[in-house]
C-alpha cells in the first residue's frame, strides 16, 4: 500500500466528488471520475473549465497549467474504470446499502494493493469495511466542503485498518496542501461530531418558537465570529444530510442532544433540504439558489406599533472592562453617561479606561481627537448610584453573581427616576429573578453585550414575562442608535449564544476525556473544518475555565439534560486553580507576563 498514489479515482461526481477530483488534478494526479450518470460526469467536467478558467483569469495559473489540469480528469460510467486506480475515494450519497455495493464492486475491480477510502461523514467506516475482501486497505478519508478551499481532511482508521494505509494516505493529504487530521471511527468524527450537536440544538431552539431563524443565526455570526448562522448552515448542508448523520450520531451516542429535532425530520420528508431544494429553514430564489428571498417567516422591516421611551441619559454600574465598554459605546453615540462604581476611585479608574481605549482609536485613524474629547466629556464618573436619579436608562455590568445584582437592583430601585428602564448585562443569570425584587418589573429587561463592548455588534435583548412593550421597544431602539445589532430572546439559561456555544464547549472537551483526539487536533478540525476563528480549547482558555463551569452547571440546572452535564475535566482543572490564560494554565500552558 506504501504507493506514491499517482493514478486515483473518484466515485461520485456531486459537489463534493467534483471538488476532490479538482484538487487532485491540479496538484498532477490522474483523475478517474465516475458517475452513473453521464450529465453529471459533464457537469463535473464543466465545473472544473469554469473553476480554472477563473484561475487563469486571476493570474493563479497559466493557460498550459489549465490545459494540463483538464488532461488529468477523465469521467467514465463504469466502475470497471478504476482497474488501474492505487486509490479509489467514493463519495456516494450518505447509505450504507449503497456505499457497501461500490465497495463489493471495486473489490473485484482493483489491485488488491489499492487503497480504498469512504468519503462519509456519518457512517461507520468499519461496518463499510468488513464488507470488503481486504477491509484493512478501507479506511475513511473525509474533505470538507468546498473541497479546494477547505484545508481540513479527517483520515478516518478503523480497527481493522493497516497502519501503513493510513501513513500513504495522510502523506498524500499533505502534498495536496491539506492538513490532515487522524481519528478513529465514531459518527461524526471530529468536526462534524461537534458541529452537528451545535447545529442540532440550534434547530430545536428554532422549533421551540424561541427566536427567529435570523435572530438566532445573527446571534451565532456577531456574538462568536462564526462565517454562517446555524440554521443557514443547515441549509447549505442539506437538512436530510444532517439529519442523517444525527441518527448515526444519536445510534451511537444515545445522547439526546443528538437525537435529530423534528423540524429537521418535518422538513426533510417535505423535501424542503435547503438550497438545493430551493426552500429549507430560508427560502431561496431557485433551487440550489444562493440568494435568500422574503416568505411569510421574513421579519417586518416597519417599525413596530409601540413606541419606545425618550432615552437621553444612561447610567453604567460597574468598574471593570465590561462597564467601561459599555459606557464607551453609550457615549461615543452621543448619550450622557454616568459610570458608577463603589467608590470615587474606582469610577475614575474605569473611566481612565475608557480614555485609553478612545486614545488607541485615535492612534490607528479610527476617531479623530475632537471626537475623542467630546466622547469623553459625556462621561461622567461617579461613587455612588445615588447619581442615577435622573437617567432614562441604567445599564447593570456587575459580577455574574444574583445576590449581588439583586441588592443593586433594589438599590436602582429606590434611587432611578419613575419610567426609567432597568437593564441587566447578565449572560447566564434569570433575569426576572433580578427583576423581581423590585417594586417595578416591568421596567426591566436584559440587554447583554458581549466583550468587548466597543467592538462586539451582537446584544441579546431578555424579556421576562413581566417586561413592559415600550420598554422592550427602548432597548431594541437604543441598540440600533449605538449601532448594534439586536437580537431578542426569551428569559431562560443562556440566551442563544451560550446556551449553543457551551454544550459544544463541553462536548469537546468530553472527546479529550475520550481520549477520541487531542486538543491540537479539535482546535484545528473546528478552524480548518468549520471556519471558526478559535478552537473550542483556545477558546475556553480565553473565556475562563471557572465562567464556563458556571455557565454549563446553569445551563445543566434549568434543562436538566445528562448531556449538559458539565464534563468531569472542566470541573478538575477548575478545582486545581487551572483556569485559564488569566492564571498562566488552562488547557493549555502560557507564558506568564
């Protein structure tokens, strides 16, 4: 099997086996492709003289290397076609009945030293295997979509696989420019094992009639960096792929989170799958359509029929990095600010803050000095909450701990004006339990900002069952004036972005616990794989191992899902004091400054 794999064949011509096939010619491997049909075989030949005509025409190749490409990539019919293959890649529809056919049919077709590689993303690469002659020559060799672009490759081993299958095809991964990445055969591997949970609970949160599909796909892009909203995702994907692969998860796991949401399973036995169905959870212009087009779940752009109230002042209770932010944010757009802390000191300290962050805006072209005086003449710096007594608006940024919002609350209480609106910035907290122990909750609501404040678009915007509509209103309208985007959702655990973000979190880190794969390769399957700017590890680092465990015991508490369970790791490193960047150790081990 040590071959230099210099003749391969693809089997399967839809989008992902013409991608695989497109970079196996462009980096000088003979392309067999091989389709039933003989207008998709075309199709793929199509692609390919589209997609390097455009890289001539950016200057990435020359008109001979283009030409030679196209030479590479011949299309057949017939499986027979792969005899002189040394590396047969199948990427058939998502079926074990299908998929075990080709393999008993190449089994008679190759040399019995040709590697042969599945392409699934949610079957078991063994049970495929055991139906072949020579199950230890399969393993499964997984690109992600689009496959030219994408640098992840999962390379897939199963029990039975040879070692030395499994080292030729990862060396060919690399000279392709890829970065592969080894795991063993569980639903999902890597990536999609986690991505999949995460969009599985976010389908269900959908369902649940909790936020709006553009709510909760802004949340995920603004408040955590992601390149697609969940529910847009799903689309791309093929909401009957993913549902496919989350009962091979959930057959494997039993784990409910994994248990496919009936929208999903609604949705697909309709045919509505997404953009290839030309309506999925969006409704798209055309059938494989990228555009999205309004239908009867498309939000209202009018302004809605309550009006909200006069806000001209605001005042930010809080000293550390999330108050000063937010005070910025407020002043910046024009408002007074008061920033109030408790003591004198601290509130100047925060505010001196503040002329830092506005100094390196100036620095870097991005506020001019004039702007930066009159941002900073609008703050004012106070010791005590007795300054709020005229403010439309207060805006609580304390510790994430209810006994402590509580007392402020009814402190806010007793000294805001009457009509003025009440906002907590909790991010894991009910709101209406701050809300009640005043004598007014129907002024209170929940706008979470995410940090840091100035530079974070998303704002989740809680109402409780009490929260008045013209304060509701108030809050969304400030939003926009302070030019961020607002989402609403309703009062429980986590809002949308953590209550998706942390059980992904914690999923990878039970993988670890597994000893499924390292932190360095999850980091990497979720960036190169899933586009997310950080890996789930790097990420809990930042965040903080303590904030997590507390988001994921709160999340665990109000759903009471085993699956929420905080992992057992989590809980160790946090006890050992190993909590992060911010203690020198975490996940991970950093330089102490």
């Amino acid at each position: 099997m040590d071959t230099p794999l210099s003749t391969i064949a693809v089997v399967g011509l839809g989008t992902m086996g013409t991608g695989i096939a497109e970079v196996l010619a462009r980096a000088g491997r003979e392309v067999i492709g091989i389709d039933i049909s003989e207008a998709v075989a075309r199709q793929a030949v199509a692609s390919l003289e589209a997609s390097t005509a455009r890289a001539v025409q950016r200057e990435r190749i020359t008109e001979q290397e283009r030409r030679d490409i196209l030479a590479r990539f011949r299309t057949f019919s017939d499986l027979q076609a792969a005899a002189d293959a040394e590396l047969v890649i199948e990427v058939v529809p998502e079926s074990y009945e299908i998929k075990q056919q080709v393999f008993r049919e190449l089994d008679a077709v190759v040399s019995p030293t040709a590697i042969l590689a599945t392409g699934t993303n949610a079957l078991s690469v063994t049970r495929l295997a055991a139906e072949s002659q020579h199950p230890e020559r399969v393993l499964g060799l997984h690109f992600f979509n689009p496959a030219p672009a994408m640098k992840l490759v999962e390379v897939v081993s199963s029990v039975l696989t040879a070692p030395t299958a499994v080292e030729t095809v990862t060396r060919l991964a690399r000279e392709l420019g890829k970065e592969p990445v080894a795991v063993g055969d569980r639903p999902g591997f890597v990536a999609d094992g986690l991505l999949f949970g995460y969009l599985n609970q976010a389908a269900a949160m959908y369902e649940a009639n909790y936020a709006s599909r553009e709510d909760i796909d802004a949340a995920m892009k603004l408040g955590c960096g992601l390149p697609m909203g969940p529910l847009a995702l799903l689309d791309l994907i093929g909401i009957d792929t993913a549902r496919t692969v989350l009962e091979a998860m959930y057959s494997a796991s039993h784990d409910r989170l994994h248990a496919p949401a009936p929208v999903l399973g609604q949705l697909s036995e309709a045919g509505l799958t997404g953009r290839k169905a030309g309506r999925g959870f969006y409704t798209y212009d055309a059938p494989g359509g990228q555009t999205v087009v309004p239908d009867a779940r498309t939000p209202l752009t009018s302004a809605g029929s309550v009006a909200g109230r006069e806000v001209s002042s605001v005042g930010v209770a809080g000293s550390g990095t999330m108050a000063s932010g937010i005070a910025e944010v407020f002043a910046k757009a024009g408002y007074s600010v008061v920033l109030a802390a408790r003591s004198q000191e601290k509130a100047d300290t925060a505010k001196a803050r503040i002329a830092k962050s506005l100094d390196r805006s100036v620095s870097k072209g991005r506020l001019t000095a004039e702007a930066r005086e009159e941002t900073l003449a609008r703050v004012t710096p106070a010791g005590s909450l007795d300054a709020f007594a005229e403010v439309d608006l207060a805006v609580e940024a304390v510790a994430e701990d209810l006994d402590i919002k509580q007392q402020l609350f009814a402190t806010l209480d007793k000294v805001c004006k009457p009509g003025a609106v009440l906002a907590t910035t909790t991010s894991s907290l009910p709101v209406v339990a701050i809300a009640k122990v005043t004598s007014r909750p129907q002024d209170v609501i929940g706008m979470h900002f995410f940090n840091p404040a100035p530079a974070m678009k998303l704002v989740e915007v809680v109402r409780t069952v009490l929260t008045a509509d013209d304060v509701h209103a108030t809050v969304r309208e400030v939003c926009v004036k302070v030019r961020k985007h607002p989402v609403d959702c309703g009062d429980r655990a986590g809002f949308i972005v953590n209550a998706l973000l942390f059980p992904y979190l914690n999923n990878a880190i039970k993988m670890v616990e597994e000893h499924y794969a390292t932190l360095d390769d999850i980091d990497a399957a979720m960036k190169l794989g899933g586009g997310y700017p950080m890996g789930p590890f790097e990420l809990l680092d930042v965040v903080g191992l303590d904030v997590s465990l507390a988001i994921e015991k709160v999340l665990h508490s109000e759903f009471r899902d085993p699956g929420l369970a905080p992992a057992p790791l989590l809980e160790h490193l946090v006890a050992a004091g190993c909590l992060g960047r911010k203690t020198g150790r975490g996940f991970r081990e950093y330089a102490r400054r």
